[in-house]
C-alpha cells in the first residue's frame, strides 16, 4: 500500500513542479512578445491590439490555477486518480 501511495505523491509532485516552471516560461515568453509587438506596431491601432491582448487575466493567472483549472487540471487529476485505483485493485488482484 505505501508503494502505491508514494508512487502517486511522486507524480503529483512531478506534475506541480512541471506546471510552475511551464507558467513561469509562458509568463516570459508572454512579456517578450508584448514588447516586441509594441515595439513593431507601427500603426496606433496596432498598439492598442497588442495592449488589449496583454490584459487578458488568464494569462497572468497564479501558476497554481493551471493545476485546478477546468477542464484540463481537473481531468488530468482524475485521470491519476482513476490509474491509481486501477494499479492498486490490479495489485489486490493478484495478490
């Protein structure tokens, strides 16, 4: 039973550092391409757009969101919960 356990909090920590460090590079990758759109809008309009689209709040959102965020957090979460349970009742199983 500790084996299962300790497999699962293994990979839920995997998934929760994979997740902050992808927000953390979309987040710069984010900043990079608003100033390089800034800097290469040449038309007023062009500017506005690129200052509309840095202000969209999904983006900016804590790194944490993307863990419990529907639909994708919460089935990938259920998914390793649903896998779990099936290598734990496979296990049982044999046993």
């Amino acid at each position: 039973m500790w084996k299962w356990l300790s497999t699962v909090a293994v990979v839920a920590i995997i998934i929760v550092l994979v997740a902050r460090y992808e927000h953390y590079a979309g987040q710069q990758y984010e900043a990079d391409r608003q100033a390089d759109c800034i800097r290469l809008a040449i038309t007023p309009e062009k500017q506005s757009t690129c200052r509309k689209e840095a202000q969209d709040r999904h983006k900016y959102a804590p790194w944490g969101y993307e863990l419990v965020a529907w639909p994708l957090g919460i089935e990938t979460w259920a998914l390793i919960v649903t896998l779990a349970a099936i290598a734990w009742q496979a296990d049982e199983t044999r046993q």
